[in-house]
C-alpha cells in the first residue's frame, strides 16, 4: 500500500523502518520475487541484506528504491536500461525512455468491431499477397 508521496506502509504491525522479507515487499508493492531478484541483478544499487540461506532482509532505503524502479519501468515506460540512467543522474537514451514504449491511448475494439477489423486485415493481406 502506498501513501501519495510513493512511500509503502504495511499493515503487518512491524515499525516503519524494520526490515522486510522479500515476501512482504512484493505483496506490498504487487511484485513478483522473481522480479524484485532480477532487478537486484540490474540494479546494483538495490542490495538488500542476505542472511545465511540466502534469504533477503529489505532496508527502508531499499523498498524506497524498489517503489521508485517499479514507478519507473512499469507507471513511466523506462526500460531497465533507462530507469538506472535515471537512478544514475545520467541522461537516459531516446530508445531507453518512455516515450517510445507507450502504446495508443485508443481503446481496443469489444466483440464484433475486433472481429470486423480482424477480418479487414485478413483480407489486406490476402491481397498483399496476390499482388
């Protein structure tokens, strides 16, 4: 759960600034693990504490960070690439930003519209295809 400035609140009675799981962050955040490790991979900025067994502990800092690359790369259209440009300081490329992800705002046609444009595109290209 999240407040409007980005900081996560849990409601699992801990203190603001204990350390979480890597269970907690993503339930917290609406992340998979697997995720959350390969963009520790990614990331080298995000490095959580590892206990013996390998097990990750999540400093305030570090689910700040987590927030703040997900809000990036899933709410802004970043690549990995770019969103650790941004992370960086440095200025992401042209082909690393959200500009060049975002897809049409139009709505997708429902029902029998998709199924008429289906079958337009079909018929161009049987006759792309004959020419």
């Amino acid at each position: 759960m999240n407040d409007m400035h980005g900081q996560v609140f849990f409601s699992d009675g801990k203190a603001p600034g204990a350390m979480r799981t890597i269970g907690e962050v993503c339930e917290a955040l609406g992340l998979k693990p697997h995720v959350l490790r390969y963009w520790e991979q990614q990331f080298p900025m995000l490095n959580p504490l590892k206990r013996s067994g390998g097990r990750r502990l999540y400093r305030a800092a570090d689910i700040a960070l987590v927030r703040r690359i997900d809000k990036l790369v899933n709410e802004e259209g970043y690549t990995l690439k770019g969103a650790r440009s941004v992370l960086e300081g440095k200025q992401p490329d042209a082909d690393d930003t959200g500009s060049r992800r975002r897809t049409s705002t139009r709505k997708a046609p429902a029902g029998d519209d998709l199924l008429g444009e289906l079958q337009a595109v079909r018929a161009k290209l049987a006759r792309s295809l004959d020419n």
